[in-house]
C-alpha cells in the first residue's frame, strides 16, 4: 500500500504522465481513498494550469525602445570592427 | 513594434540569416522572445530594474555569441539560458554578503508544504479580474525561494522540459525534479489560500 508520503513523491511524475502503468494505478488507486491526496493532486494540478496560462509581460515601449538602440549600436561597432 | 515581414519565418533559418550579418532577421529574433525573456528575468530576480537589465544584456550577450549557438538545442532554450545566468549574477551582486548558490542543499520533505488541504472553486478565476489574477499569482511566486522559483519558472511557465531547464541551471536532473516538486506545492498551498470554496472542506467532493 501506497502511503500519502510515497504519492507525494510522485505526484510530479504522476501529474507530468511520467510514470509507468503500474505505478499510475497504484497511485490512482491511493488518491480514490484519500481524500487529502485527492485534493492535493486535483488543486496542483490547476496550478500548473493556471500559471502556463499566464501572459508573457508586454514590454513597455520605452524598454524595447532602450534595448532595440543598444542592439544597434552594438550591430554598428560590430561592422566598423569588421 | 511594426509587424515584420520576417514574421512567418522558421527560427533556424533566421538564426542562419542573422548569422550572416542580417539585423533584420536577428531583431526578429529578438521580437520573437523578449516578452518571455523580460517575464522570466522579473521572475528569477524580483525586481523590475534588474529585470529591465538582464533583458538587455542577455540579447546583447546573445548578438554578440552567436557564432557559439551550436543549433543542437532550441535557439530559444540558449537565449534562456543567457538570460537566467545574467538573472542569478544580478541576484549574487545584490546579496554580495550572502551568495545565492543553486546548489544549496535543501529541505525537501513535503510534509510542511501540505497544511492547507482545501478544494477550489470550480472555476477561480471567474472570482478575480485579470488583473487580480496576475497579481495573486506573481505574489505567490515571488514568495518562492530563489531555487525553486528559477525551476518552477522554466519548467512550469516557460515550459522548457526537465533536462533543458537542468542544462540552464547547471543542476541534476533529480535536483530539478525535487525542487519542481516543492515549488508547485509550495504555491499550490499559496493559491488555495485564495481560491478555497467558500465553507466547504476536502471531504465535501468525495
């Protein structure tokens, strides 16, 4: 018998599908006694999915307007060293 | 930014072009990433001057080594590991009496990372606005350590896989699995603090 310690361990593998068949029932079969595991598994779960969701930050103009001058800059001295 | 005309081209081939010398097609590059580049260094450094910095740097850095990017791994992937070296020297120089190594050994038993066992709302996030949102999430992230944050944030962020985010930060493949555990349940009890069903417990589902 699995132990809420051992599904623990391998609740990152189990959520990522890294575990192999027998393991995954082992673990399936932990999580619909434990109502703990149960709700730790489902709630990191929407964690994971919720953060990937998560919009890269929009630059804001003054930022990209700094780096796109040192890019230039940076592209002329290369060309003048050439 | 204008859309470019290079939009529609494959990566490789616009390493290739810039290369050769290209700007266009290196600043499309540029275009490509920066987003996730500049969410990624406020992530790994905390702090939005830093962020702005380490931006810079990592496609100077990048610019300038481009002969050195092999192509054996995602052009991606190599600028992301540019821009968490620069992020973590940030974090060394800001703590110079306390180094950050991301070979600390850690406490990994999981058992005071699972206090707060509570089910979700269906669906939390029709509870805050976007901008809520964001700002829940970013706190809960920035609450993370160092090394656990650097790991969640490539694996779980910017979905690079186990063995990409190892080779960017210089750690083992089990010591990436290790903190990635920690660092999503660590956050998970973080979140649950704000999407908890309102008076309802763990038992309630079963």
């Amino acid at each position: 018998m699995l132990t809420c310690k051992d599904f623990l361990h391998e609740l990152s593998e189990y959520l990522d599908e890294n575990v192999d068949a027998e393991l995954r029932s082992k673990l399936e079969r932990h999580i619909s006694e434990c109502p703990n595991c149960w709700v730790i598994a489902d709630t990191t779960r929407r964690t994971i999915r919720i953060y990937k969701g998560m919009d890269p930050y929009p630059i804001p103009a003054e930022v990209e307007g700094r780096l796109m001058r040192a890019l230039e800059k940076k592209m002329a001295d290369k060309k003048r060293t050439q | 930014m204008a859309v470019s005309s290079l939009a529609g081209i494959d990566e490789s081939q616009l390493v290739a072009q810039a290369r050769d010398g290209d700007a266009d097609a290196f600043n499309e590059l540029v275009r490509r990433y920066e987003g996730k580049i500049f969410r990624l260094a406020q992530h790994v450094t905390q702090n939005r001057e830093d962020a702005e910095d380490v931006l810079q740097e990592t496609f100077l850095k990048a610019y300038e080594h481009l002969d050195q990017f092999k192509g054996d791994s995602k052009f991606y992937t190599w600028v992301v590991r540019i821009a968490v070296n620069q992020a973590l020297m940030k974090l060394r120089r800001r703590k110079t009496d306390k180094s950050v190594s991301l070979d600390e050994t850690i406490d990994t038993g999981e058992d005071t990372v699972t206090r707060e066992v509570a089910t979700w709302d269906e669906d939390p996030e029709e509870r805050f606005s976007r901008d809520e949102l964001n700002g829940i999430l970013d706190t809960a992230i920035q609450s993370l350590e160092p090394l656990y944050r650097s790991v969640f944030v490539l694996r779980d962020v910017e979905e690079l896989s186990t063995e990409e985010t190892a080779e960017a930060l210089g750690l083992s493949i089990p010591a990436v699995k290790s903190r990635l555990l920690r660092a999503r349940l660590q956050l998970r009890e973080k979140l649950t603090r704000f999407f908890k069903r309102k008076g309802d417990d763990a038992f309630a589902y079963m």
